[in-house]
C-alpha cells in the first residue's frame, strides 16, 4: 500500500487500520509523549507565540465542531454501506432519527393509531361527570401483566432474528469468497483466458439473479415479485450471458432458486473438463480441487437457500404481533382514560382558584392537586407517545433482520457487495497477466546474462531452460 502522507497522520493511522495480517504497518507516531503533570509543578508562561497557538488550537476545534461530519456511506441504490460509530457516542445521534428505525412506516402507523386511541378515549371521559374520580389502576395492573411476556418474548425474538440475519449475511458473503477462489484455481491451473473469462461471467451473472431470487423466496405473493427481465437484458448487454441462455433459464421458473443452480450446473460442466493453455496438463489431484471448490459455492447456495426458506414458526411470529398490538391498544385507551381524567380535574380547580366553583379545601391544597393532574397529563403524554412506538420498533427491527434482503436502505447491500467481486475478478487477472509477462522477461534476462558469461555460476549447459 503507497501512502504520501507524513509519518503519524490521521490519514496514516487510517490507511493502516486496513491492512491485512501479516502486513507491515505504518511507522509509530514519533511526536514525543506528553510530560506528566505529577512529576512537573510548573506552569508554563503564555507568551505571545503561545497564545497565538492556543488561539490557532481553539480555532481549529471549533471549526471541526462547526463541521458537519459524513455519517452514512451509501451505495448507488442508497443502501447503508457503512456508517461513523463514533456519532453514536456523541449527542448528535439524536438528529439522526430521520434514518432510524422510528421513521419506519411501521412505527409511524403505530404512533399515529395509538395517538388517534388515546385522543378519542380522552375526549370522552373528559365529558363524564367528575371524570378525576375515575380510578385507571385496573386497566394498569393488566397491562403490566402482559408487559412481563411481551418483554420475554420479544427479546427472545430479536435475539433469533439477529442469528437468523447473521446467518444470511455470512451464507451470501461465503458464496462470495468462495467465487474468488474458484478464479484463483482457474489461474492456477492455467485455464485459458477465454474459458475462465466464460466461467467468471457466469459467476457474476448468478450472484445477481441469485440476489432477485433470494428477494423473491421472501415473497408468499407471486404478483408482488421482483422481475428478472430487466436483469437478463442488463447481463445480455454486458456479455455476461446470451439470448439463447436466457431463453435457457426461463423454462426453470419452478424451483426456489432454481435459475442459480442452472447456471452453477453450466459452471460445473466447465470446471470439470477445463480448457487450459497450451503444453499444460491438469494433475488430477488439482482438477479434484477445483470440482470440491465449484461444489463448495453450490452448497453455500443450498444454505442460503435453506435458511431464507425455512421462517420462525408462525404461531411463534404471529402471537407475539398479537400481544404487541394488544398491549398498545389497551397502553393507548389507559392513557386515554387517564388524560381525560387529568384535564378534567385541570379544569375544575382552576374554575376553583378562578373563584368561579365552590370548594371546601384551601388554595394551597387546590394547587397541589392542580400541580399533580398537570404532571399526570404531561407523563401521560410521555408514555402514549413512546412506549407503543419502542414495542413496535422492536417488532420492525427483528423483522428486518429475519428478511434482509430487498430494495429499502436498511437491507444489504448486496448489489454493491457483487460488484466488488466483479472488480476483484478483473483485478485478480490484470495482477497475475501482469506478474507472468513481468516473469517471462526476468527469465529471458537472466538466460541472456547467462549466455553472456556474465554470471560465473552457470556454465554453457545452464542456459537452457
């Protein structure tokens, strides 16, 4: 890795988190350590040089805290490639509410119906005679009850939602790998650049119809599926694929990644009868390992397959969505019943202080219980507002990640992760054609040298091959 930047950067540090093992890193930063207050007493003078390097410091951290800073690293399609966990830590993760998971439309529905709850069972008991009187605790008391097995079940359910996603990531990321080192056995045993070129474009060309089949497998409605013409054009005009095989792969439209499997059983056709170059024979030993290397991709496909298909069970899902919405239907009617009760009594002891009602209690004792119904009402407020929102935030967040892949910006970003081996593909190449011309003519170097009598050591029977 060339870097030109001066020993001990920002930028340095940076480059250097990203190296692999095994590769040297950077040079330490060479600034000496500061002194240490314990063992120096002393206080340094402000002199003029001083303060205008102070001035120039402050400065230059105001100017950063000025800055907004690059959050999100997106791709093309506007999926969350990465984002800055330092933001996190920081107040500023509050504005980044908008691309959180309470802008869902989920949790927006949920907040909008649970206010509309709440607003109308107040505006009724608002009207009901001495409405303050009206006791909430039993409705509480069964909410509370069923908050014990929302918790439990929930946080059971996010947990296997979180494997679950884990286990798609890793499964389609494997698949990945394991395409980048059926390439590199293909250069090994020197497959000619125009069949490896062949099996590298069918390569890429079943991670992206594998991507829209994996959306698809997601989908119980057949109408609501992700069409895969305009990928088949899209792969047609880059040479990945021809008419006549995409005329091939429409008569497999049956089977759950059906299309993928076709086009690793075309791969396997080539990997095991290998076209290589000229003058060069495979050992068996070495073509075996190519066939396990092609076999190796099939299975990770079967285990993607296997778990997109295979849901939590749905008397599991489906209970805990009912409890949820349960829970904040009758969360939203308590706070209803308690913010009409809590305005009523508003109402009816600042008529008292007004002097416009009766009372046997002194001021004193009227504004204690004016205070008590605001407060009432404000955490009220608080608890219609966000509890419902976080139950179902959970709910959202543990869906999202048992179906991870899809065209919002919180799925995979998947498009851009087959992208990148499509590039690594084409490097791979350049760097190995690049080190076999570079080696050739090192070798014709050193036969010249030799036939030069400049090397001592070889005599005229070593120049030959």
């Amino acid at each position: 890795m060339q870097s030109t930047h001066t020993v001990g950067s920002a930028d340095d540090h940076e480059e250097a988190s990203d190296l692999e093992e095994g590769v040297p890193l950077l040079p330490k930063d060479t600034k000496p350590p500061p002194s240490d207050p314990s063992t120096s007493r002393s206080i340094p003078k402000l002199t003029g040089e001083g303060m205008r390097e102070a001035a120039a410091n402050a400065m230059q951290y105001a100017s950063a805290a000025a800055t907004q800073p690059k959050v999100f690293g997106t791709s093309h399609h506007n999926k969350l490639l990465c984002y800055d966990h330092d933001t996190l830590l920081t107040s500023s993760a509050v504005m980044l509410i908008g691309r959180s998971v309470f802008a869902q439309k989920p949790v927006l529905y949920a907040l909008a119906y649970c206010s509309f709850l709440a607003a109308s069972t107040a505006v009724c008991v608002f009207f009901v005679p001495k409405a303050s009187k009206l006791d909430t605790q039993k409705f509480e008391d069964f909410g509370t009850f069923l908050k014990f097995f929302i918790v439990f079940m929930l946080g059971i359910y996010v947990q296997q939602a979180f494997a679950r996603w884990w286990l798609a990531v890793t499964h389609f990321e494997k698949i990945l790998i394991a395409i980048r080192q059926f390439a590199f056995m293909l250069h090994t045993i020197r497959c000619t650049p125009t069949a490896r070129r062949l099996i590298e474009n069918y390569c890429i060309a079943s991670g992206y119809i594998l991507n829209v089949e994996v959306r698809n497998a997601q989908i119980v409605d057949k109408r609501n599926h992700v069409s895969l013409e305009g990928v088949y054009k899209w792969l047609v005009s880059q040479g990945m694929l021809s008419e006549e095989e995409v005329d091939q792969l429409g008569k497999d439209s049956a089977r759950v990644l059906g299309k993928t499997q076709a086009i690793w059983s075309w791969i396997g056709e080539l990997a095991s009868h290998p076209d290589v170059e000229e003058g060069v024979s495979v050992m068996p030993p070495l073509l075996m390992r190519t066939i396990m290397m092609c076999q190796n991709c099939v299975a990770e496909i079967e285990s993607l397959k296997m778990n997109i298909t295979m849901q939590i069970p749905f008397l599991y899902a489906q209970l805990l969505a009912i409890l949820v919405h349960v829970n904040n239907i009758l969360l939203s009617v308590c706070c209803g019943m308690a913010l009409g009760s809590s305005m009523n009594e508003i109402r009816r002891r600042s008529e008292q202080l007004a002097g416009e009602r009766k009372t046997g209690h002194n001021d004193v004792t009227v504004m204690e219980q004016l205070y008590g119904a605001i407060q009432t009402l404000a955490v009220q407020l608080l608890i219609v507002l966000l509890s419902p929102m976080l139950y179902i935030a959970f709910l959202h967040i543990a869906h999202v990640l048992c179906y991870p892949f899809g065209n919002e910006s919180y799925h995979l970003p998947t498009e851009t992760l087959i992208a990148r081996l499509h590039s690594d593909l084409n490097r791979m190449s350049e760097n190995r054609a690049y080190f076999r011309d570079k080696h050739t003519e090192f070798k014709e170097q050193e036969k010249i040298k030799c036939k030069q009598g400049k090397d001592d050591e070889f005599d005229d029977d070593d120049c030959g091959e």
